[in-house]
C-alpha cells in the first residue's frame, strides 16, 4: 500500500470510531432514558384517567409495548462486550431510533388527540409545555445522532401542529409557527451539540493516541526515564527504568525519595549509600543546569543525566553505561599493561618514571632502576615453542612481584626485557639486595607443562640523579649496564659505568665505519691454512676477515662481527667474503680448497643456495673446492629448513663443515641427521689437552667417531708443539693453529703454495 492509502484507511478508522462514540452515548445516561419513558407514559395515562376515553388506554398500552422493547434493548446493550457492541454500533443505533421514534410518535399522537378532542387553555398549555421539554431533552440526551432526534422531535411535535393547523382558528397557526420553529431549533441545537460532541471526541481521541504514542515512545526508549515536579512528587516513570533495577512495574513510586529507596532495595544497597544516592540525586535534579553523575548499582554503572523544565520540574534521564565503561577500562589497561603477564608495560613504567623524577629533583632524593633480560630464554622459544615461552614470562613476572615492595614497580618492556623502579629514598636504595633477589628467583628452576626448565637472568643497575635525569637517559644507562652484565657472563647484576657509554659511542662509531667500508670494499679477506700432519701440505685456507681503519687501526673480528651480526650487516659482509673468497682461491692450486664462515642469519637467507651458486660461477671456481662453515647453532634455528639447504649445498658439489664441534647440545645428533665432510673440534678441547685426560679421552673419542663415519677432523687453535703431538697421538692430522700459520692476505698465500709446490714443507713457526 501506499502511504496515501495507508493515511485514507487510518482516516476511515477514526471515523468510525467516533462513530461508534457517538451511538454509545445514547446508552449513556440510563436516568434520562427512563426519566423520558416515564413522561411519555404520563402524558397517555392522565389522558386516560381525566377523560375516561378508552382510546388513550389503547395509548398507554402501546406506549408500555414499546417501553419494553426499549429498556430490553438498553439491557441487552448494557450486557454486550464493548468491543461487540462497538463493533456492531449500525445495528444498535437502528434498534435505538426505532424504540425512539416509534415512542414519540405516539407521545405526540397522544398529544395530538387530547388536545383535538378535549380542548382547553389548560390542554394548549399542557400540550405546548409538553413539547418544548421533550424537545429539549431529545436534544440534550441524543445529540450523538441528530438524525434521530429530528425524528424523534417531529414524531412529537407534528401531530399537534397540524392539529392546530387543519383543526382550528387562524389563532392557533402561530401556535403551529411556534411549533415548527421549535422543530428547526432543536435541530439546529442538536446539529450544534453533535458537532461540539463529535469534535470533543475527535480531540480526545487525538489526546488518547498522542498519550499512547508518548507512552510507546516512552516504554521503547533504550534509556530510563522519570519527570517529576518541583516538590520531587513524580508524574512519569518509564518501562525501561522499571527493567534496569528490577523494580515491581506495579508500583509506581510517588516522589524522588520512594524511587530511590525501591532502587536501593532491589540492588541490596545500605541504607546510608541509599541516603547518600538520594541527596546526590535530588540535588543534581534541583540544578538549573544539565548535569551528570554516575552511579554503580549491582554489577552495573549508569549515568544519570538531570535536565531542568518549567516552573521547577525537573526530567532525569538513566543510561546503562556499563559496557562502555568496561571498554574504557579494558583500553586503558591495554593502554597501560601488558596483555600477557598484567605487569605495567613500558608506557605506564616511562609516566611513573617521569613523575618520580620530578619528584626527586624537588626533595632531593634517589631512585634505582634495574633493567632485566633472561638469559637462555630464546633457546626454551626454539626448543619448547612460544606457548611454553609465554608461560614462562608468566611465571618470570610472577616472581618479579614476589621480590619487590608494594611501592616499587615491576614492568615488561616487551619479549624477555623486564624493568623495576624502585620507590624514590633519601639515601641509595637498597638496589644491590634487590638485584641479587631477582637474580636468584628467576634462577630457581620452573615446571611448565611437564617442562623442567632453568634459565637466569642479567641485571643492570642504575640510579637517579648520580647517572642521569631524564626518562631517556635513565633507561639507557639501565640498558647499557644489562648489555655489559650479559657480556660478563650472565647471571649477574652491574651497575652503570660512564665507560659503557664510551664504548657505546665507539660502538657506534665502529658501525658507523664498517657500513663505509663494506660500500668502498675497504676490508681484506685474510686465510689461514689447515695443515695436514702426513704429508705436510695445505688442505684448506680459511677466510676470515680484516680490518685495518685508517684512523682506528687495525680493528679485530671480535669487536666488528658482532656488530655486524646485531645489526644486520653480516649477510652483506658475509656475501662479499664469498664472492672474495672464490675468486682468490680460484688463483691457487686445484687441490686446495676454500672454507667460508656462514653467519646464521647468512645461512637462513631463502635464495642462499642461489648467492653461492652465483659466487661459483661468477669467480669460475669449482664446488668441491668451496667448504662453508657453520655453527651447530645455525642447525638449531630452523632443522627443516637446514636440512634443505644442506641438501642442496650438497646437490651443487659444495662440501659443509661443522664449526666448532663439541660446544653445543646435540653434536652427535647432529652429525647423525646432517651430512657434513668435517667437523672442527673447537679451541677449548685443544687448549685442555696438556692438562686434562679426560679431554684427551673425548679427542680421541671423536677421532675414532669421524673416522668410522668419513667425516674429516680439523683440532682449531694449536699454538705447541706438546698440542700437535697429543693431537697425532689421538689421530688427529688436519690441524689449524698459530704454530703453523697466522691467516695470510692472498699475496703471502700465494708464495706458501709455491713453496709448497716446489717441494718444500710447510714450516713450524712456534
């Protein structure tokens, strides 16, 4: 439908409920309705009795017939359902006229008669006076339905009228004129009163569907709604607030005061939070402004929201802000706390540390801080999975709390960095006792899962003001001290030194410069040559890179190459190494080889096998004459992806070697699941060897193992001649070391492999 018609049908609905109004009022007053019936009756039984005329008995029986019938239909109306007989008004209203015109009609032929046959002034009187009032009274009670009053009226009012009209003098035609006008002023009267009836019952119902329509509006609101006058007295109270304190929707509360003592009942709230409750309401509602206060009920928070009206009144509006609250909450607890181990992330930490710092310049104070990182904790990542390492930290944080004071901080600052400050004092915190607390519950083993596991943690200690002011500057002399801590060996607490910060900027510097050098090419690639025991000749050159700055000197690998690794640079230092590397050894003798250190994050490049074949081709170098090393922890990060790779070294004709053999976890399972051509027993063994049998005992181990699977042995770093013998002694023939050589630039290289091709041996320098 459309909405004109949808409006046209709502048109015809009302319509006919006024309709149905009006024929209810002529069953509305059931006094007149007899009152009118009695009179009716009177007129035909006094008639009767004064003349004796058995004509008017014939009257006042009619008159009785037909009074039946009309209180039968006023009781039949009075026991019909409302909706029936509302429903049914057309029929109602015909069985009305007809009892009412009917009944008149005969009043007036009565009348009529009387008068006619038994004519007087009294009778003219009488009969005058008599049509007047019924005249009157029709228009008064059936004003709903002019139609029926104009029939009742002329039933009433004709036969007389034309009685005086043919029946008697001219002097009597007034009376018929007096007669007529009467007619067409109750009409008009009735037409008057119908018209103010009908639109009183339009308005109120217009009145009645604006209520609803208030009231619907009112139950459907999402919000709690009262408005009360000035005294608090209350005049409307939603559905709605009903719902949100699970109030008895059958009460409805008579002022402010018995609304919030019903709230206070329902949600079990004391008597004196209910007063409290009470006044802060009723004065907010007394403001001439808006104003909000929130309010915790149950489990549940609301915002009241106080409007001022006229004269007074005021209007309250209640919201359940429950959830929103709860989000608030939950953002700025994401916003302050870290979401795995509920401690205080480092935003929360810098605010406080902030705060404290201002506090301390002002009282002259001191606050420590110790900066936290465990050790071992990416092995138990790699080795147990994240799930099993987040737990950890749980249980870490744990323990953190466990060892400060209420009024110190503990913070993660994301992965395995922890932070504490300590409360600001007037003399040094207690930061040593602290440290050594920390240090030994972190070292206590945990059991995560069926996993026993031990791990510990470094701390650097700093304090404020002696090293630092700021926020930024704190934390970097805490980092510095937990770097050195770490490098100490583990396991330990340090406090800051202005020394570490020198040798961070030289630290920068360093890798400032190698970026520099990587781009001119201004590194040497070096090689130191494995010497085989049995017939004195060169297996194997090891590349391993130089440095000499201009203005720092000679830099060795050990401070650049970690620098390298930590910031990424290795896999470039790395290629460039290869690609040297090939290139200088395609220069030597066929039978010597190359051998080229592998970084970790070198080896996990996705197109390595690609870059190695390219640095082949590129220097014309054949496979089997390059070897590329890597550490057994290099096997560790990624023993799939290791595999594959191996396999395709070995696909190409590249031979592996395992560096450092003997340090890790795994080495025998290693060499049982990789296919390696050598393995490299690392310096520790080498160095032992005078002073330990039980070194000796596992360097021969080894060298019987590696014999029975094919793989070479290469013992690193011998410097004696009492080394090279035990080493012989255990059948250990490809050796490295100091006592034969230092690693050689390319040009001093090339004159060994001469001599050594001319014949000669390669000497003992030691």
């Amino acid at each position: 439908m459309t909405k004109r018609q949808i409006e046209d049908v709502a048109a015809e609905d009302q319509k006919y409920e006024i309709y149905a109004d009006l024929v209810e009022t002529l069953f509305g007053t059931p006094g007149s309705f007899v009152a009118g019936i009695g009179a009716g009756l009177l007129v035909a039984v006094i008639a009767w009795l004064t003349t004796g005329d058995l004509v008017y008995f014939g009257f006042v029986l009619a008159l009785l017939l037909i009074s039946a019938y009309r209180i039968h239909v006023l009781v039949a109306h009075t026991r019909t359902p409302v909706e029936q007989r509302r429903r049914d008004a057309r029929q109602w209203e015909l069985r009305y006229a007809i009892g009412g015109v009917s009944f008149m009609t005969v009043v007036g032929v009565t009348a009529a008669v009387l008068f006619n046959a038994h004519h007087s002034e009294m009778v003219a009187y009488y009969g005058v006076v008599l049509m007047t009032g019924c005249a009157g009274a029709l228009a008064g009670r059936n004003a709903g339905r002019p139609h029926i009053v104009l029939g009742q009226v002329i039933g009433v009012c004709a036969p007389l009228a034309i009685t005086c009209l043919f029946n008697f003098s001219i002097w009597y035609w007034g009376l018929t004129g007096i007669i007529v006008l009467g007619i067409v002023s109750v009409e008009s009267t009735t037409k008057f009163l119908n018209s103010v009836l009908e639109s009183a019952l339009r308005n109120g119902r217009d009145a009645d569907t604006q209520r609803r329509r208030f009231k619907s509006a009112l139950n459907s609101m999402t919000h709690g709604l009262c408005m009360g006058r000035a005294d608090k007295s209350l005049t409307v109270v939603n559905r709605r607030m009903y719902e949100f304190f699970g109030l008895d929707s059958e009460t409805m509360p008579r002022d402010l005061a018995t609304l919030t003592r019903m709230i206070g009942e329902s949600a079990n709230i004391s008597r004196e939070d209910t007063q409290v409750f009470l006044e802060q309401w009723t004065s907010r509602a007394s403001l001439p402004r808006t104003d909000v206060f929130s309010r915790e009920i149950g489990n549940r928070i609301f915002d009241f929201r106080c409007e001022p009206a006229d004269n007074g009144a005021f209007v309250t509006v209640v919201e359940d802000v429950t959830e929103q609250r709860r989000a608030a909450r939950e953002i700025e607890r994401i916003a302050h706390f870290d979401t795995l181990t509920s401690l205080a992330n480092r935003f929360q930490f810098q605010q406080r540390l902030e705060r404290d710092l201002r506090h301390i310049r002002k009282r002259g104070l001191s606050l420590a801080l110790l900066c936290i990182d465990l050790d071992q904790f990416k092995e138990v990542n790699d080795t147990l999975g994240h799930t099993i390492g987040d737990r950890l930290l749980c249980a870490v944080a744990e323990r953190l709390r466990e060892c400060v004071r209420s009024v110190d901080m503990v913070a993660r600052f994301g992965g395995d960095e922890f932070c504490i400050l300590m409360h600001p004092t007037i003399e040094t915190p207690p930061a040593d006792a602290l440290a050594r607390r920390v240090i030994e519950a972190i070292g206590r083993p945990y059991v995560v899962e069926g996993h026993t596991i031990v791990i510990g943690a470094s701390v650097g200690l700093c304090i404020a003001p002696r090293d630092a002011i700021s926020v930024e500057g704190l934390l970097k002399c805490g980092d510095l001290a937990m770097y050195h801590s770490k490098a100490a060996g583990r396991r330990q607490a340090i406090w800051f030194e202005t020394s570490m910060e020198d040798a961070l900027v030289s630290k920068r510097r360093i890798e400032r410069e190698l970026r520099e050098a990587l781009r001119t090419e201004a590194l040497e690639v070096h090689y130191q040559p494995i010497y085989d025991a049995r017939d004195q000749t060169i297996s194997t050159c090891e590349a391993l890179t130089r440095w000499r700055h201009p203005q720092l000197g000679y830099v060795p690998p050990s401070s650049f190459i970690p620098i390298a690794e930590e910031t990424g640079m290795i896999v470039e230092l790395g290629e460039w190494v290869l690609r040297r590397a090939c290139r200088d050894a395609h220069l030597w003798p066929s039978a010597a080889r190359v051998a080229v250190n592998f970084s970790s994050r070198q080896f996990q490049q996705p197109d390595m096998i690609e870059r190695v074949r390219s640095a082949l081709d590129a220097a014309g170098l054949a496979p089997s004459r390059l070897e590329i090393e890597i550490t057994e922890s290099t096997l560790m990060q990624d023993t799939e992806d290791a595999a594959a790779k191996i396999a395709g070294l070995r696909a190409i004709g590249v031979r592996l070697s395992l560096d450092d053999f003997g340090t890790g976890f795994s080495s025998l399972g290693y060499l049982n699941r990789f296919p390696v051509d050598k393995v490299k027993l690392d310096r520790s063994f080498v160095s032992e060897l005078s002073v330990s049998s039980k070194t000796q005992a596992i360097v021969g181990a080894v060298s019987l193992l590696t014999a029975e699977l094919g793989i070479d042995l290469v013992a690193e770093g011998v410097e004696t001649h009492e080394q090279r013998a035990l080493l012989l002694a255990k059948n250990v023939h490809l050796m490295q070391g100091f006592l034969f050589s230092m690693a050689k630039p390319q040009a001093e290289l090339t004159q060994i492999f001469s001599g050594v091709a001319r014949g000669g041996k390669l000497k003992v320098v030691a």
